[in-house]
C-alpha cells in the first residue's frame, strides 16, 4: 500500500506495548516492534507488516544498532512504550539508591535518548510518543504514594517538552500519553481498565494526533491532563 502508515514501538514484549502493535496491524499499519527477549506474544503476532528488532532503551550500543539495522526506513509514529515500576510500592528511603537511579534512567531518560538518536527516522510532520503516566502529574498528586516512580513519569514529561521544544523548528509532534489503571503485570489484576480498552483508546488518540505539533499530555480517552 503506497500510503500505508508505518510505526515503531517500543518496549513491545507484553502488556500495553504488545496491546498497541497488535491494534495498530490490525488498522493496516506496518508495525516494527521492539523487544529485548524473544517475546512469545510478538511472534502470535507474526504478519509480513510486522517486524521484530531487540533493544534495550538503557543501551546506548543496543539502540545505535537498532538505529543501523533500521536504515532507510521513516516513520509516522515513534512510540516508547517500555517502563518499569520496580519496588514502586515503597516510600523514596526505602529504595535503594541504585533502584531509584535506574528506575529514573528507564523511564525518564532513556525514552527521550532513544527519541534523539530515531529524529532522523521520524517522518516530515511525524509523531513521537512517550507513554507517561496520570501518577506523572505533580499538580494531580493528591494520593500520594509510587513516589519514586511518580516522580520518574514527571521526569519524563519535563524531559519531552524540552526536548519538543529544542526541536520546534522540525515540524513534529509530542504526545504523553496517560494508558489508564491497565490490568497488566504492572498494573495488576485490580486495575480499571482492560489491554484492548486502552490501546484502542491510545490508538485512535495518536491516529487523530497525526501531523499535529507541540506537545500534549493526555489521556487514553483523549482528555487532556494538567502538568
Ligand atoms: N499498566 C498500567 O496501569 C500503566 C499505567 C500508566 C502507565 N503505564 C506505563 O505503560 C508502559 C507499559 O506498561 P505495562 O503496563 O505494559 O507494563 P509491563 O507489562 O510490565 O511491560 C513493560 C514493558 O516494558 C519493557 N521494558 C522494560 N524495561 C525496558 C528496557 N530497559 N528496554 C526495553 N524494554 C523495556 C518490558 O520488556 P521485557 O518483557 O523485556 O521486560 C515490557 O515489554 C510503562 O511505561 C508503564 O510505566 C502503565
């Protein structure tokens, strides 16, 4: 298909980011998704529009090949999906230093990272995605709780709008994206919402967001969220 729209996610193995590559094949949508240990869920998924690359976002040689053995390719949508929420139940001093650092590195850094080293496989007027958080909002903090975590998805969201405002000039666009309380290995079996009911929702979020610039932190129904 000549306008066939073509999009890489990633952090694709389980959960949201799987929920979102099997959406977007389904909407015709040739999909390269990323996964860091051969994912059982990506190869049911298996389709001449869909191809599997390994990365790891906190490895800059891992991405710099990814980077290389994606060559050529343009897309409308880049997603960073991957997180983690690792010992996120605990109060800041309860963390080990080296868990908080690298629960900051994934989650803030290393997406934003992974963003600037794709810029050049991002088509004119294309799309970057971050999958943020609502626990990412400091002025909606009012439970508290997932401190570290929280404050990891604030990070980000500080992180994506100095880097879409850095890039301006470029012409693309910057969604945050809020999935909803998803039932997942991280969100647990409590959870409001089920994988379809978010990535349907992100979906057609990110598909009316196309060609469309700055940068927006929203939900998976399209509300938008204050900072
Ligand atoms: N579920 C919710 O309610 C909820 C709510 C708000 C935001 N989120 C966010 O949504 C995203 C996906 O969450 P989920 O619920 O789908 O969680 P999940 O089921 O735990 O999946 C996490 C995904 O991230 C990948 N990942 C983790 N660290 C990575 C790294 N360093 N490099 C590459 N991939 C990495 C994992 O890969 P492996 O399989 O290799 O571990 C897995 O594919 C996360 O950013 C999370 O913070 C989730």
């Amino acid at each position: 298909m000549a306008d066939q729209k073509n999009t890489l996610i990633v952090g694709a193995s389980r959960g949201l980011g799987l929920g979102l590559v099997e959406t977007f094949l389904k909407r015709g949508w040739r999909v390269t998704a990323t996964e860091r240990s051969p994912s059982q869920g990506l190869a049911a998924l298996a389709s001449p529009a869909l191809t599997v690359a390994t990365a790891d976002i906190d490895d800059d040689a891992a991405v710099a090949a990814l980077h290389q053995r994606l060559s050529g390719q343009s897309f409308d949508l880049i997603f960073v999906v991957a997180g983690v929420a690792t010992q996120a139940h605990e109060p800041l001093h309860a963390v080990p230093r080296d868990v908080a650092a690298q629960v900051y590195l994934t989650n803030a850094i290393s997406p934003v990272r992974f963003a600037e080293a794709f810029l050049d496989r991002l088509s004119q007027n294309g799309l970057v995605a971050f999958m943020s958080s609502i626990l990412g909002s400091v002025g909606l903090n009012e439970a508290g709780g997932w401190e570290n975590y929280r404050a990891s998805k604030a990070a980000l969201n500080t992180l994506a709008r100095s880097f879409e405002i850095r890039h301006r000039e470029a012409g693309f666009g910057v969604v945050l994206m809020h999935p909803g309380w998803v039932r997942t290995e991280m969100g647990g079996a409590d959870a409001d919402i089920d994988v379809p009911t978010s990535v349907t929702g992100m979906t057609d979020v990110l598909e009316g967001h196309l060609g469309q610039t700055g940068c927006v932190y929203v939900d998976y129904t399209g509300k938008t969220l204050d900072w």
